[in-house]
C-alpha cells in the first residue's frame, strides 16, 4: 500500500471568501466570537458527562450565546443548575425565561419568540 504524504507547495494559493466582497453591508455578529449566527445543536451523551455545565457555559459566558429569550423543558426544573439559571436570568433586563415540565405545555419551535434558545432536557 503507498503511502500519501502531504508537501508544502512553493507557489501558494490564497482562498478568498468572496461572500464577503460581494457583501454591500457587513452583518453584525449575534453570538460570540467562537461561534455562527444561527445554531441549532444537540448536546448528547451519557449521565453525568457535563451536558448542562456546557449548555450552561455558552449561555453565561460572554463568548457564547446572545439570547433575549430562553424556554426550558425539562422534568426536573428543580435541579439546583435549573434553579441557578432561573435565578441568574430573572435579573437581567430584557430576558425572558420560560420554564415547562409537562409535555403537554411546551410550545412549538415555531411558536417561539425571535432570538430565543430552547433546551429540551432529558426528553425521550
């Protein structure tokens, strides 16, 4: 079987983004540097693994996201990190949190407010 090896190239070709030329207004950043503008993600893995303490950290932190809104479904609301964030959002200004723990209340994405971040906890 051969081996592939890469070479540096003497004569180098620049990849321009050309979105950006072409571009006649530059659109303001919504989140953090470390991230896109529109995100949609699934934070899985096994218990106990850090799951909240990462969703916790891009909502808290200033690199992570920018919100005006926040739902949260879970079962277990009145776990103490659910209770810290309520707690923490309930002071700031222009941000709503909602919180549901039956099936039966939570909204439709469609139906969420602009700018918002949905957190499904623990949902089968």
């Amino acid at each position: 079987m051969e081996t592939l090896s890469l070479e540096k190239q003497p004569t180098p070709l620049p990849v321009l983004n050309f979105d950006a030329l072409i571009t006649e207004h530059k659109e303001e950043k919504r989140h953090g540097d470390l991230l896109p503008n529109t995100i949609r993600a699934i934070v899985c893995g096994p218990s106990n693994c850090g799951k909240t303490n990462a969703v916790l950290a891009l909502i808290t932190d200033p690199n992570g996201l920018r919100f005006e809104n926040i739902y949260v479904y879970s079962k277990s609301l009145n776990q103490p990190k659910y209770v810290l964030l309520k707690r923490l959002l309930e002071s700031v200004e222009g941000v709503a949190y909602f919180a549901f723990h039956d099936h039966e209340q939570v909204i439709s994405p469609d139906e969420a407010r602009p700018h918002s971040l949905i957190i499904f906890d623990d949902v089968a």
